[in-house]
C-alpha cells in the first residue's frame, strides 16, 4: 500500500526533493547528487611494483601503505588493491603445491 501511494506521488516527490535541494538543504542535495551522478571509481594514484614471485608481495603492500600515507590513496581504495594482492598470494599458493604434488607423483611413479 505504500508503494502504490509513493508511486502515485513519485513526481511530486522528486520536484519537492529538487526543489529543497536547490534552496541549500545538504542531505537532501547529497540524496539528489547520489542518485544523478553515480559514483565511479578513481583511478588508482599508485605504482605498484611488477608482482612476478612470492618476493614481490611485500613491496607491493608497502607501496599501497605509502600511498595511502600521502593521501594518494583512500582506505577503501588501499582494501581493494589489497584484495588484488591478495589474489596474487593465492596464484601462487596454488602454484606452490601444483609443484608440491608433481614432485609427489613423480616420486611415487618412480617407485611403481
């Protein structure tokens, strides 16, 4: 039921909220600007070192630290190139006991 009342007054609605905004109200301006202009993600203001080995990891993350140090970099943008490394860390494990069991049944075929 209410859904159906808003809808009936969605018009209505939206030319007050501009109308509110316009006249200098900051929430329902912010609502107003949220909701025309979505938010994009920034391209990222840090040089991250080639990630080639498990040795690389930790410049990479020192490089994201210092970035958000001098404020090229917010937290929420340093948590999401922290995931991307993140996923490196889990390439290579994967790549660790690819090695690991190859090794195992190259062993145990040599027994056979």
């Amino acid at each position: 039921m209410a859904e159906a009342l808003l809808d009936g007054e969605a018009e209505a609605l939206t030319r007050k909220a501009v109308g509110l905004a316009l006249d200098g109200d900051a929430a329902v301006l912010r609502l107003c600007l949220e909701r025309i202009v979505p938010r994009r993600e920034r391209e990222a203001r840090v040089a991250l070192p080639p990630i080639r080995e498990v040795a690389h990891l930790p410049a990479a993350m020192s490089a994201i630290a210092a970035a958000v140090a001098e404020g090229a970099l917010t937290a929420g943008e340093a948590e999401a190139l922290g995931r991307l490394v993140e996923t490196f860390v889990r390439v290579f494990e994967a790549g660790a006991i690819d090695v690991r069991l190859k090794e195992v049944e190259a062993m145990l075929g040599a027994r056979v």
